[in-house]
C-alpha cells in the first residue's frame, strides 16, 4: 500500500514538476550590461542580445527570415543571366537601383544597371550558374528586404575561353517589391590539388 501510494503521488508530482521547469526563468545581462529576464524553454523570442561580441554592426544584426517570393525573384534574375534575358524582369528593378560591382564600379539608375549588365552578357556567348544557397532575409530595425545569394559561374567567351568563378550577392527589395540594389562579391574558385 505503501508503495502504490509513492507511485501515485510520483506520477501525478512529475507533470507539475516538468510544468515549473517549462516556466523557470533566469535573469542575464544584454550586451550593454543591463540585467533582462527570458525563459529556458518556451518563448524563444529573448531581449537582448547575450553575446559580447568584438565588433559592432555597422548595418545591422537584428534580422529574421524573408519573403521567400524575393528568394524566386534573385533566382529569376540568375536564369535571366544564364539565359541572356536580361529584360525577362526588367519590371522588377526600381528606376533608383544603385549596384556595386565586385570590380568596384558604381552604377546608378535602372537604364544604367540594364545597359552594364548587357555590356557584359554581350561579351559571353554562354554562362552557366549553380546556385549553393539563397537567402531572404529582413532586417527588423531598418524595416529593410534583402536576399543573400551564394554559387559559382562558368563563362564561355566569344572565343572559346572558359573562366569560373565563386559569386556571392547582396540583393535589397524595396517596400514596391523591387530591386534597389545590389553588390557582388567573386572570387577565383579553388583549384582541386593533385
């Protein structure tokens, strides 16, 4: 009897006692050294940030997932690009883009973005891309859409040469779902050692 009743009482204590666990919360400093109170389990929307980290952002480092719909817009403007397409969604650029190129050019205006991307298409007779990741992303304290994209081009040249490379994008979508700029990154990729 002794031992049914310590069974008992151990499986109804048990429940409660996962409940109050579920509930424990512990106090922690922010990154500028206020004390904030978040849950161990449950919500995991915390304040602050709990990390000292060496740098500050200089943009941001509040962000959470995007609208997968700007993901499939960069997307479009890659197979734009592979299939020499360039005015397929030509709609979808905002008439103020500004895009930086990895040479270090600056280009203003959508008639300008359109016109430098085809000067450069124009010098390629095919290009293949593979993608390795896309992004969306939005930055919550800037009220900002963008979408970050990874993978690599090979080009084939008006005669015959074929050079790669490894792409990194930054993309930001305006609040009319259009593109307003752009910036890539490249790098050779690397050689297979023998």
């Amino acid at each position: 009897m002794k031992r049914l009743v310590i069974i008992l009482l151990t499986c109804l204590a048990l429940p409660l006692f996962l409940m109050a666990q579920d509930k424990v919360k512990t106090k922690t400093k922010d990154a500028e050294g206020k004390v904030t109170k978040m849950k161990d389990k449950g919500n995991m929307d915390m304040k602050g940030d709990m990390m000292d980290y060496p740098y500050k952002p200089e943009y941001s480092s509040k962000f959470q997932l995007g609208n997968p719909q700007h993901g499939k817009l960069i997307l479009d403007m890659w197979k734009d690009w592979d299939d020499n397409q360039l005015d397929r969604h030509a709609d979808a650029i905002s008439d103020t883009v500004v895009m930086q190129t990895s040479t270090g050019e600056l280009i203003k205006g959508k008639d300008a973005f359109i016109s430098t991307s085809k000067q450069v298409r124009n010098n390629i007779t095919t290009a293949k891309s593979g993608v390795e990741v896309w992004l969306p992303l939005r930055s919550t304290d800037r009220n900002e859409n963008w979408v970050a994209i990874w993978g690599h081009e090979d080009d084939t040249d008006k005669d015959g040469k074929v050079t790669s490379q490894m792409i990194h994008e930054i993309w930001r979508i305006n609040k009319d779902g259009k593109i307003d700029f752009y910036r890539q990154y490249t790098a050779k990729p690397v050689m297979p050692q023998q």
